[in-house]
C-alpha cells in the first residue's frame, strides 16, 4: 500500500512537469527568403564615404610618418656618442652641443628613460678604467640633469674597457672608445 501511494505522489508530481515542458517546446516557422533588391544610394552619401575613407587613409599615413619620425629621432639620440679626451671626464663643447640636443630629444619623449654608458681604451688598469668609465657617465648626466632632465630618467654605468667599438692598437682606435654612449630603456 505504501508503495501504491508514494507511486501515486510521483504521478501527480512529474506529470505536471512534462506537460509544461512538452507545451513550452520552441515552435519552429520557415520563412521564404526575400530576394535582396539593389537599393539606389543617394549620391551625396557615397560622395561621403569616399571622403571618409579618403580622410581615414591621410590620418593612417600621418600616424605612420609620425611614428617613423620618432623612430628615426630615437636612431639619432642613440647613434651620438660623447667623445673624451684621454684620462678625462671633461665635456667639451662639442659634447655640450650634442648634449644640449640629446636634453631637447629627452624633454619631447618624456616616457623615455635612458643609460649612459661609460667607456674607456685599453690602457689603464681595469679598476682604473671602469672609475674613469663612471666618471665620464656621471659628468654627462650631471650636464643633462643641470639643463632640466629629472635624475630619475637617466641610469649609469661604466664598461670601462670591456666594450670598445674599435679594435685597433692606436690613437685613431683609443679616441673611439673614450666615450659615453646612450642605450634607450
């Protein structure tokens, strides 16, 4: 008998449900497709169109040239180094002019930071050398840093004689290598 009634209770319970899921059922209508039709656009609109992509194209072209331009400007800050006299860390004037118009580069790109690298010949002892390197490093931000440059936005460090970018065992090749050079962050 308790078997009749909880079976009775289940009926009652699941029947129901099943007509309401049977009656909720998604009913499904095909539909003709309606041949498209070439509709006449308006002169004027398609005149604007052109434009538009006409005006698209020249801000696309003057993104580009712009951001070649930066490019290009960063090749250049990169490209001048700092040349030294021998056993020295005094900035001549040509360094001062290069450094003046690396100063206006930096003040233009104010998301840029940069290394100054200090390098030096062979000659010296390594200890000697890699002080000297970071004498020379020093003395160019101190110059960048007097003509307005935040000192968060330059680093240093001396190579000392580890890097030359020329191999020769004269004056030409020495005077190469007395440098500061830069490396943009």
């Amino acid at each position: 008998m308790r078997k009749n009634i909880w079976l009775a209770i289940a009926l009652v319970m699941i029947s129901p449900a099943m007509l309401f899921t049977a009656s909720c059922g998604k009913k499904v209508v095909q539909s003709e497709t309606v041949p498209m039709t070439q509709s006449k656009v308006p002169e004027g609109s398609e005149r604007s169109a052109e434009e538009a992509e006409k005006a698209r194209r020249l801000q696309e072209d003057r993104l580009w040239a712009e951001a070649a331009s930066r490019e290009a400007a960063a090749e250049e800050f990169v490209k001048k180094n700092i040349q030294f006299s021998f056993d020295s860390s005094v900035l001549s004037d040509e360094a001062q002019q290069i450094l003046m118009s690396k100063a206006e580069y930096l003040r233009t790109n104010l998301g840029v930071t940069v290394t100054v690298e200090g390098h030096c010949d062979e000659r010296g002892t390594y200890a000697y050398n890699k002080a000297l390197g970071d004498r020379r490093a020093e003395s160019v931000k101190n110059f960048l840093i007097n003509l307005g440059i935040s000192p968060i936005r330059l680093n240093i460090i001396s190579y000392g004689e580890q890097r030359p970018i020329a191999l020769g065992k004269n004056e030409e090749s020495w005077a190469k290598n007395r440098r500061a050079q830069f490396v943009i962050n």
